[in-house]
C-alpha cells in the first residue's frame, strides 16, 4: 500500500542576500566553503531565520562576495561551485566603472516598478514627484495607467501578459510611453545613487538618452519633463511609420535595398557590426521584409508606430530646437555617451539646443558607444529599464572582454520574467557590492506596505 504524504507544504522562502569579504582572496575562499558547510547543517528551516538583507555595515574587506538564494542547499551549491552567474565576487575599493544604460521604450508593461515603489523609498519619493509634476503641469495623470491595480503592485491579467494580439494598451501611446519611462527610469538612477552606487558614466537609447543627459546634469528633471513630454506630442503628431531590425550589418544590405536605402529608408541605429536598424514609411518597411527574406537575410518589425531617426522625423528639428530653447543646458557633470556621435558628448554639444534637436533623426551609433564602454577600467554595466535589451547587445559586441558574463547588472524585470522586483533588486545590490560599492543596505525595506496616502 502507498501512503501519501498529506502534510502541508513548507511555506516558500523569501530569497536571502549573503555576503562575505576577507583580507585577502585566499582567506574569501576558505570562508565560502565554511559558510557553504554551515548552510547545509542550517537547513531551510534555519535559512528562512536570516535576514532578507545584510545587517548593516557589510563588513569591508579586500576580497568580497554575495549570493541571493531562496533556500540553503541552493546558497551552498552555488557558493561551493562559485557559479559566477549567481555568486559574485570583487575586489577592494570602488573600483568598477558603473555604466547606467537607459533604454528606449517599447518593453514597458503595467506595475512595472511597482515592487520597487514598495521595497526601495528613494525611488518611490522621486517617482511620486515625477508623476506629480506629469500631472499638474502637462495634464498627463500616469499613475492609474502605470499602476492600474488600486495599489502598487497589482500586476497585469495572464490575459495582457500574454495575449500579443490585443489592443494597444495606453501605457504603449507615444504620448504615455516617453514621459513615463523616463520618469521610471530617473528616479531609479537617483535611488541608485542613494543606495550607494552612483555611475561613472551614462549611456541612453533614443530616448534613454534624454533621460541620461537629466542625471548626468545638462537640464533639471522638471524641465526634463517638460522637455520629453514636448517631444513625445511631437512625434504623435507624425504620419505612421515603422521600424525593422535586421541581423546584419549595414553593408550586406546594399544589394537587397537598392533604391530603398538610402531612400524611403533610413538607417536608423546601428547596434552591433551584424544588428541594424531601418526605419521609414510602412510600405517601404514592408517591401524590405520581402526583399531581405528572399536574400536570406532575417529582420523583424519592431512593436512601434512611428520611423523614429529617419527622415521623416526631420521635419520636427525645428519645433525641437525651438523647445529646447526655452530649457537651460549645461555641460554633463557625469560623462555622457552621444547616441549622434557614438563619442563622450563634448560640453558645446550637450550645451547646443540645435545638436540635441537633431538626435531624433539621426542614425543610434550605439555600436560605437559600446566600443567606447568596453574600454573602461573594469566596466559594471547597470541597465535602467525593464529587461535586458541592451546589456544583451552589449554582450554580444565583439569588443567585450572574455569575462563580460560578470559585467552585467539588471535591475528590473522583462515582461514575462518570474523574478519580483524585489529579488532582482537584491541581487543587483549585491552585485554592486561586491564591486566595490558602498551600498547602504538600511536603504531597502523589503515589502514595505505603500499606503495610499504615501504615494499623493
């Protein structure tokens, strides 16, 4: 006879950040088995007894090193096999270049940062003045559309998550997407900053880059605002377009395209050696998905309305320059990569309201801002934004170092990632840490309730 095991299962284990730091490499070693050792003789049990975040200070040391798990024998199988994937390890010192990477839109969903509104109050204090400012001074109340739930937290139906074929949602209007994206992604910089871990240098993606050029201190963020909600009404106002990535370089495209480029297509980003992007009219998208299918070339539309960079964006250089115009430009504080250049943005350029007008129908060169990045001491590349798009282009640039896997910090999941806001949250920390940051580790209030009254 079988007997079944009817009792109740144990209650799953929020994950846990462990750290370690040591005089020397050698003396981290031996700590990690002993701490791997002590997991296994603690159990689940005894696991689910530590704190989610480290007490604070982290004790400092030459050699560091962190490990998010949600169980013990998962923390001491990775620590013993020092999965560099899961386990992180540094040196002494702030020693990593910290890139913040601010993507463009197209992969934000309904609650996205919702966990972090309730788990990291810095960046719930910076969003609540971003979206108060959206609302009493350009009319555009985001809160509802960005946290549809009563409550942050609430997330989206199984239905939105995974029916594509659906209407468009609100938070994917031109109008909605910039502004909110943007205010996502600066009070995330800023909270990072505040926890400990502020960049060494900023790059963005279309506009991402607005949003970089704000914490790296060419406009304030209430002008940053005014700014990209300005540009974002603009673009509404264009005839459709459409966009097309195509996995190969620009060259091999000659012959598929002739007469569509340069044409009724322009090139508009360049995100690897074999990662182009087209954009223009959509009939013209349309003809080159026949043409580069039939020279074997594969492409896929991306999910936009509009030929962003190309020439039909050329006509709202003027009305751009005329909005920049009324805002005040300085020179970045932080230095600043140039989606127009694929070089550090000069001060005359960041200071010109004619250069950053003309951004928006210009090639991304982001290929040769990643170049650029690579050869930065120790690169830490942090992405500000849902998913990993562009860390992805980043590891797959030829000139990243053999051991880029490790270089790499995600600090919001993608649309139908498993992983809470909170986990990737921790392990980014961690990550940091073990970099060199100093991170401040009372600066996470793990579930903190947001009560209505927190949020205005």
């Amino acid at each position: 006879m079988t007997v079944r095991d009817t009792s109740p299962a144990p209650a799953p284990v929020a994950p846990r950040l462990l750290t370690l730091s040591a005089p020397t490499a050698e003396l981290l070693e031996r700590a990690t088995d002993e701490l791997a050792d002590r997991l296994d003789a603690m159990g689940d049990a005894g696991f689910a007894r530590l704190p989610a975040v480290p007490a604070p200070p982290a004790e400092p040391g030459a050699a560091r090193r962190a490990v998010l798990a949600g169980s013990a024998g998962h923390a001491a199988r990775w620590l013993r096999k020092r999965d560099v994937r899961r386990v992180f390890t540094g040196g002494p010192g702030d020693a990593a270049s910290r890139v913040f990477l601010f993507s463009g839109v197209g992969d934000q969903y309904p609650g996205l940062g919702a966990g972090l509104y309730r788990c990291l109050p810095a960046f719930r204090e910076e969003l609540d003045h971003c979206l108060e400012v959206l609302a009493d001074e350009h009319g555009l109340d985001l809160r509802a559309v960005l946290f549809p739930a009563e409550e942050p937290g609430g997330s989206a139906s199984p239905e939105e998550v995974f029916d594509r074929h659906t209407a468009p949602q609100e938070i994917h209007r031109t109008v909605v997407a910039q502004p909110l994206l943007f205010a996502l992604q600066y009070s995330l910089a800023r909270a990072l900053t505040a926890l400990g871990a502020a960049p060494a240098a900023l790059a963005g993606y279309s506009v991402g880059e607005y949003t970089a050029a704000c914490v790296a201190g060419v406009f304030p963020v209430e002008h940053a605002l005014r700014l990209v909600t300005g540009r974002a009404r603009l673009v509404d106002e264009l005839p459709p377009g459409a966009m097309l990535a195509v996995a190969s370089g620009p060259q091999a495209l000659d012959g598929p395209l002739a007469g569509l480029l340069p044409g009724p297509l322009s090139l508009a980003a360049l995100n690897g050696p074999q990662q182009t992007v087209l954009s223009g009219p959509v009939e013209a998208v349309e003809e080159a998905v026949r043409r580069l299918t039939g020279a074997g070339l594969p492409c896929q539309r991306l999910a936009t309305a509009h030929a962003y960079h190309s020439a039909m964006t050329e006509a709202l250089t003027g009305p751009l320059e005329e909005l920049l115009a009324t805002v005040p430009l300085a020179p970045p504080a932080i230095p600043l990569l140039s989606n127009v250049t694929g070089t550090r943005l000069r001060d005359e350029e960041a200071s010109s309201p004619a250069f950053w007008a003309r951004q928006l129908s210009r090639t991304l060169r982001f290929s040769d801002e990643l170049a650029e990045i690579w050869r930065l001491p120790d690169p830490l590349l942090v992405e500000l934004g849902p998913g990993q798009a562009l860390t992805r282009l980043a590891l797959g640039h030829p000139d990243r170092p053999a051991d880029a896997l490790a270089s790499v910090v995600q600090t919001l999941p993608g649309r139908l990632e498993t992983r809470t806001e909170w986990e990737l949250l921790l392990t980014a920390a961690g990550r940091l840490w073990a970099a060199g940051a100093a991170v401040d580790w009372t600066a996470l209030t793990e579930d903190r309730p947001a009560a209505t009254e927190e949020r205005g």
